[in-house]
C-alpha cells in the first residue's frame, strides 16, 4: 500500500504545473532576524536568508514592491534575479563542532531552492496566488522526533551516498556527501488556508497542511482553500568541510540536533498576476522541474545576482561562534524543546538564566527558565527580547509567564561595534523591547519519512534539473 501511494505521489508532482527558483546561498546574509516571529528585532537564533534586497527585520509587501533586485531567479547566478518575485525565504542556519575540538563552526549553504507548484486540491484560492502581506512558517523549531500525523513536512538526505535521514530527521553521516550537492534539507510549506489575514498573535492560525501528506492530502475543513505549494530545498556543502567537522555533531541553529526541528519562512512578495500566468504558462519539461528562467515570462534585475545584497543587521560571529551556539541555545533533545529568552546581540550561550557569561564575552543576564514552583524568575535590566507565540496554537505543557519594561522602537543605527571588523554594509541594533513571554504555545506538527531519489544534471556550470522520486 505504502509503495502504491508512494507511485501515485511521484505521478502526481511529475505532472504538477510547477516551476523551481534558485537562489545561491552566502554567508554574508546569515543573521538573527526574522521578519514574521519577531518582527524589528533581534530572533532567537541564526537564519540563512535569500530573496529580496529590501529585506530588513521588519518588512512589508509594499516596500518589498520597491525592491532594488532579488537573489532568486534562474539557474543561472551569473544573470539577474527575477524581477516579479521580491518574496523574502529563510531557514534555520547549521553548525557542527570542529573535528578534534569544542568549537562551532557554520556549515556554509551553497543553495537555496524553492519549487512552487499548483497541489491537487477539491478548492482553490481565486485568485490562485499569496495576498500581499501574505507570510508563513513551515515546519516546527521545537520538534525533536518525528511523527505520522503528516508526513513528508521535512526530508534530509546525503547526496552521493544516497543516506536518507529516518522520519524527516537527520541522516548518520559516515562519508562525505556529493561535493556538488551535498547534505539536502527539505522542508514542506503548508498551502491549506483558512481565508483569514495572518495575524501576529498567531502566525500560523491562518495555514494548515494537508490531511495525512504534506504535499498531497485534502485540505481539512477549516482551511479549505489551497494556495501555491512551495518546497523549499536548501544545500549545505559537506565536501569542502568533510575534514574540519566532526559530522555526528550537526546541529540547526535553535539548538536541534535531531534535525526534526528543520523549519523555513516566507514573506509574499511577488507582483500579482504572475504566479498564476507561470504555473499556467510555463512549459513543463521532464518531471516537470521547470528553471523559472527559461519561462516566456521570465524578466531579469539588470543588477547582477553576484552584485545584489541583503544587508545584515546584527553583527554578531556567525561563522565560528566558539563553544556555544549564537544566542541562548543550549543543545535540547526535550520533545517540544523549551522555548527560551532571547540573548543580547553578540552573546553565545548555553546557561540560560544563569547570569553568567557566554563564550562571546558578552553580558547575556537575562530571564531564565521559570522555576518549579512556576513563578517567574527576576530579570536583568538588559540583553532581552520578546518572543511571540510561534507555530502552532496548542497549548503549552508548562507555565506562562510574561515580565515588561520599556519598548524602545526599531531604529536601525550603528550603535554596536565589533572590534574585529567594521563592515559599512552592517546596520547594527542593539536597544529593543525587554520582554519575555516563554512557553505561551508548542507546535504539534509531525514530519514522517519522507524519501526521494535525486538526478542532477549541470548545464552551463549550472544546477538545471533535479529528479525527485518517494519511495
């Protein structure tokens, strides 16, 4: 039965109207920012961003309108992005300790891939496209083992040894991976809607996945409308650092290394009109993996993508972060993990609440845990910032507990500085909202396994194909 529904899904997304987006990944742009959580400030832990050069920590569909040129468009990274899609993706960054030694280093993203394609569905949205304002999570940050509620939200493999992660989770890894692919993270958006405008007291009351698979189940009754469905697929390079990293340790950035708690987010800003004339317009080729760029439609930045940059706004040491991730996140295998206070900009730390410094050297005193007793713990006067209620709308196993002081308004301003580097492209914030409101809500979303066979095809030194088969 499974392999007969597993048959029948890959016929389906063979002959889906779909067309795939491309989006080279760089360092640079990788930041604590996300612009639906907590929008115009400092987030929880790292992200990898790709898309429009209008991003901030807060953004906009109308200023996302006016976006100078985009990262994502064909695969060709040479030309310019894709002048109607000014939509802003990110996900989770990874790390993994130095090989022989207790420090983190980030595992670099080479590629960020974003499929769109019109799902099976009884209803669909008229107009079949995102609303401007339109934004929405995927996956859950606080999972830590899979499920079989919906499977299929997150698939990790290891290509070139073919080493499928179980139940969505990170594979072992005991080879390198293809130094042309990598390890690849998917993760399913739901496009299941209820009609209903996002709404930041819940970021997800408005999108559903499917019944029973993340790519092809009816939409439930309560979100009865089905969007454009994205799969967006992420490269990490494995080869280059094979030697460097110790593999059994990869971990995402919020302190998961299950790799269950594989997410991603987008923020709508596409010209309207053009989702709808790709996905009807766009010639299908084999397995139907159609580069945007060699649609009719397709229309380019004259800003090449090589010259086309997001700003980063919190200046902080991504790249080797020292023995502790960037941020409060500890390494948690709890299942939700705990929600968790959000570190002062440039802090490193795994002893949250304790008072004590991270391994940046930086004060990050800050509201702990609350005790067992449930009353809320005493805070610092500094190095906090709210954290919103995330992912899903049920309710929390332990205590809520909210402390407020001053909201100080999002000012972008160089006001932090590193004495390493002075980069003129960085904006830095370093005053925020000091408030906290933790384990206000857990996502109850499952990933079950979810396996593909990928082909790769390089035309013009170029990813131009990729084959997807479930097993």
């Amino acid at each position: 039965m499974k392999a007969t529904a597993s048959l029948a899904a890959f016929a389906a997304a063979a002959a889906a109207q779909q067309f795939v987006l491309y989006a080279k990944g760089d360092a640079s742009y990788s930041q604590r920012a996300d612009p639906i959580i907590t929008p115009g400030e400092i987030s929880g832990h790292v992200h990898d961003f790709a898309g429009s050069s209008s991003f901030e920590p807060e953004l906009s569909y109308e200023a996302l309108q006016n976006s100078g040129c985009t990262t994502a468009g064909s695969a060709d990274q040479s030309a310019g992005g894709f002048v109607k899609d000014n939509s802003v993706y990110w996900h989770p960054a990874m790390y993994a300790k130095n090989k022989g030694g207790s420090d983190y280093i980030k595992v670099p993203t080479t590629l960020h891939k974003m499929y769109y394609r019109k799902p099976p569905a009884k209803q669909y949205a008229d107009p079949f496209q995102f609303p401007p304002g339109f934004r929405m999570v995927a996956g859950d940050p606080f999972r830590r083992s899979a499920n079989t509620e919906v499977s299929g939200i997150t698939h990790w493999q290891c290509m070139g040894p073919g080493n499928v992660g179980e139940g969505g989770g990170f594979p072992t890894l005991d080879q390198p991976c293809d130094a042309y692919s990598g390890l690849v993270g998917k993760v399913h958006f739901p496009h299941c809607w209820n009609g209903q405008s996002y709404s930041q007291d819940d970021p997800s009351a408005h999108m559903s996945y499917p019944e029973a698979d993340a790519s092809f189940g009816d939409c439930p009754s309560s979100h009865p409308y089905a969007l454009p469905h994205i799969e967006f697929e992420n490269l990490f390079e494995m080869s280059s650092t094979w030697e460097k990293i110790d593999p059994s340790t990869l971990t995402l950035a919020q302190g998961d290394s299950t790799g269950y708690g594989w997410h991603g987010d987008f923020f709508n800003g596409w010209v309207n009109g053009t989702i709808p004339d790709l996905l009807e317009n766009c010639p299908q080729p084999e397995y139907g993996n159609q580069d945007v760029g060699e649609c009719p439609q397709y229309e380019q930045n004259t800003t090449p993508r090589s010259e086309c940059k997001l700003k980063n706004y919190y200046k902080e040491k991504v790249e080797t972060p020292g023995t502790n991730l960037i941020g409060c996140n500890p390494i948690s295998l709890l299942d939700p993990a705990p929600k968790l206070p959000v570190a002062l900009l440039g802090t490193s730390t795994d002893s949250c609440g304790s008072g004590s410094n991270g391994s940046s050297g930086s004060d990050d005193s800050y509201i702990g845990a609350p005790s067992s007793s449930g009353s809320a713990p005493s805070s610092s006067a500094s190095g906090l910032m709210s954290i919103l209620p995330l992912y899903s709308s049920a309710a929390a196993p332990t205590p809520t507990f909210a402390v407020s002081t001053t909201a100080v308004p999002y000012v972008p301003k160089a006001s932090y500085v590193d004495e390493e580097e002075d980069d003129e492209d960085v904006v830095y914030v370093t005053e925020w909202v000091e408030e906290i409101a933790t384990a206000t809500a857990y996502a109850k979303r499952d990933m079950h396994n979810h396996q593909h066979k990928h082909q790769h095809n390089h035309q013009h030194n170029h990813l131009r194909k990729h084959k997807r088969m479930n097993l």
